[in-house]
C-alpha cells in the first residue's frame, strides 16, 4: 500500500518528519493539526516537565503523538493494528530507541500510567471501550485528555465519559479542536462491556462494542446475503473450496457463506481486534471454528495463506475515522487480481457514490455489476 509523503514541521525545539495526512496546515507550510498541540502542551503542563515519566497514547491513528511526546516510557493503546503499523514507521524516522510498548486493547495488561492522550474515534461505543479500559488501571493521580474537533462533539461524549470519571470538563477551543479531561476515575464493572446483538437469517449474533453497525446488520452486508441467496450471477459461482473476507467485522458474511459452503475453508481478516474477536465467537458458537483461521492482517498482500484462493469477499471500508479513504479497498482490488485461481471470483458491495467499477476495471477482464439499490451495489469479477 502507498505510503503518504513524509513532511517535515516543528513543535517546540524538535523537527519531526510525519505523513502529509496526519498534518495541519499546507503542504508548504505544514503544522500539527490543533487536537495534538492540545494534548501535547496538557501533557506537558499537568507533568511539569519537558520530559514525561510515562505517558499512554490512545487511539492514535498516525503515530504523531507517540513520535511528538518525550517520555521514557510510552505505550500505544488500540484497538486497531494499522495503528501500530503507522507508528512503527514513522517512530524509525526519528528514535533509535526500542519502540513503545504496543498493547491491543482487548489484552490489556499493561501497567496505568498518570498521563493518558486519547483521540476521540468516530465510534462512541468504542470512545467508552477506551475510557474503560483507562479506569481500570487508574489511580488517584490518573488524568485523561482526549481531543476532538469541536463540530464532532456530541452531549453523548460527555454523558459516556461522566460514567467513568468524577472529574469532567472541557478546555477552551484552539483552532476548531477541544479536549475533554477526566479525573478521579472510577473504578469499572470487572466483567466488562455487554456484547452486542444482531440477528440475521434467524441466526443471532453477537459483537464487542466498538465494531462497526452495533445492534443490527450493516445494511450493505445485508443486500449482500440477500442477493447471494437469489441472485443467479452469484448463484453461478463455483462453490469454493477457499474463500478469504476481508474486512470480516463481527463475521456474519463468512458465517453465511461456510453455511452455504459446506466444504470451504474461511480466512477471515480485520485490523480491528474487537471485529477480530467478534468473528471468533460467531464462528464458534454456529460450530465453524475448524473449518475458519482469524487473522489480523491490514491488507490482503499481508495474508500469506492460501496462496490462490477460489472467492475472496468483502464489503470495503471506505472510512478512517471522519475522512473518506478508499485505499484499502484499492489493495484489495489489486492484491485479489493477482491472488485468485483461474476460476476463482471478487465479490465486492459497496456505495453506489463510490464508483468503484472504474478502479475494478483496471485489474479484471469481467466485472459485472450484479445487483444494485438505490444506495448499494454488488460486483462479481474475475
């Protein structure tokens, strides 16, 4: 997958080279977007000091705050494994040290640390996933700022972090961005979070909080299933002996296609541990374990096994976090090209807006769009 272009800017006395779209400002003239000047000058002013003992860094998507802060000791806390990847990247451009210590957030073991900078995600189930997991390790000194763009907030934000913290409140506003700070935690339930439920095809299903389309079915994923049941252009598919879905979520497209399946073998992948851990209990409760791998992988290219696989599936995230992004969907059109059997076939829905079949064009001899509404759109190539 392209890598954005490294630009170089200046917080405080140090230079940092990031990603061009992790960066505020202009191209000529870039800056550190607004919510990580926040962070880090809290950080900063709350430690009293220009270098932090320990500091967690949470949900932070392009690595700029892990590389930005000074701390002996950092962790990067996600829940998401392109995360890790992107700061590991960027960290070598500027520390020969180890890098920090990356913890996935459904095996937190990790020791609480004073200092927490959380990003507010889009997802508000997955923003109380993170102040959560904080609580649990929070001490009578623990504060929390997490930062968000002022248009973004909403007063569920606020009534999600009063469960979690006595002290709440918010900061003055600096270039259309604001943080939430937390302190005197209180401590959470042990069980944990309340799974989400959903059915589909008279099958229930069950999903963490934080992964995508909580308490029903993505309604794409849905026109998917339906059509697959009816639809003769994806009823002509040869039944598959390997089958790879990408982007897997809380598994209901790999659950239904094994069903229809009986003699497939499904590699499931997601870079979300929680969708990763979702699609594992799916698959286990309907008693497919043995014939499904669950892989955490933030491409298709990084999916070593099968080699040639006869369908690869998936319903393509077209988001990170507030901005449109569709170049995981591009890999995948790409990478599944070149991985397929000579009778074997890329299904793929979408957003109608997307206009994907020019891209799928590129890669494919036949690309047909077998099935559409006024919102989605199926294709079958090969």
């Amino acid at each position: 997958m392209r890598q954005p272009p490294l630009l170089q800017v200046r917080y405080r006395d140090q230079t940092f080279r990031l990603p061009a779209n992790a960066l505020g400002g202009t191209r000529t003239a870039p800056l550190l977007k607004p919510a990580e000047v926040l962070l880090l000058d809290w950080a900063y002013a709350t430690g009293k000091a220009a270098e932090l003992e320990a500091v967690t860094l949470l949900h932070d998507r392009a690595g700029v705050l892990c590389t930005c802060v000074r701390a002996r000791q950092k962790i990067l806390l996600s829940d998401n494994l392109l995360h890790a990847e992107r700061m590991q990247q960027v960290y070598a451009q500027h520390h020969q040290a180890p890098v920090p210590l990356v913890v996935d957030l459904l095996e937190d073991n990790r020791p609480g640390t004073v200092l927490n900078l959380l990003h507010v995600p889009k997802s508000m189930a997955l923003f109380e996933q993170y102040l959560a997991a904080v609580a649990r390790t929070a001490g009578p000194e623990t504060r929390l700022a997490a930062a968000f763009q002022t248009r973004y907030f909403t007063p569920q934000m606020l009534a999600i972090a009063e469960k979690y913290a006595a002290g709440v409140e918010q900061s003055r506003a600096f270039k259309k961005a604001r943080l939430l700070l937390l302190r005197d935690f209180y401590r959470p339930e042990p069980e944990g979070p309340a799974l989400d439920q959903l059915t589909f095809g008279g099958v229930v299903y069950e999903q963490y909080p934080g992964v995508f389309s909580a308490g029903h079915i993505d309604y794409a994923t849905q026109f998917l299933l339906e059509e697959w049941a009816v639809n003769p252009l994806l009823g002509a598919i040869t039944a598959p002996a390997t089958i790879i879905d990408v982007g897997c979520g809380n598994g209901v497209i790999g659950d239904q296609l094994l069903a229809r399946y009986p003699q497939a073998h499904l590699t499931a992948t997601d870079v979300s541990c929680l969708a990763r851990a979702s699609t594992r209990r799916n698959l286990a409760a309907h008693g497919f374990s043995a014939r499904a791998t669950v892989v955490a992988a933030s491409s298709l290219a990084a999916v070593v096994q099968p080699e040639r696989v006869d369908l690869i599936v998936t319903n393509p995230p077209f988001h990170d976090g507030f901005q449109t992004d569709i170049s995981v969907a591009l890999e995948i059109f790409q990478t599944a090209s070149e991985r397929l059997t000579a009778t074997g076939y890329l299904v793929v829905v979408a957003n109608r807006h997307l206009n994907y079949a020019t891209h799928l064009n590129r890669y494919f001899d036949e690309v047909f769009g077998v099935a559409e509404n006024d919102k989605f759109v199926i294709y079958r190539c090969r």
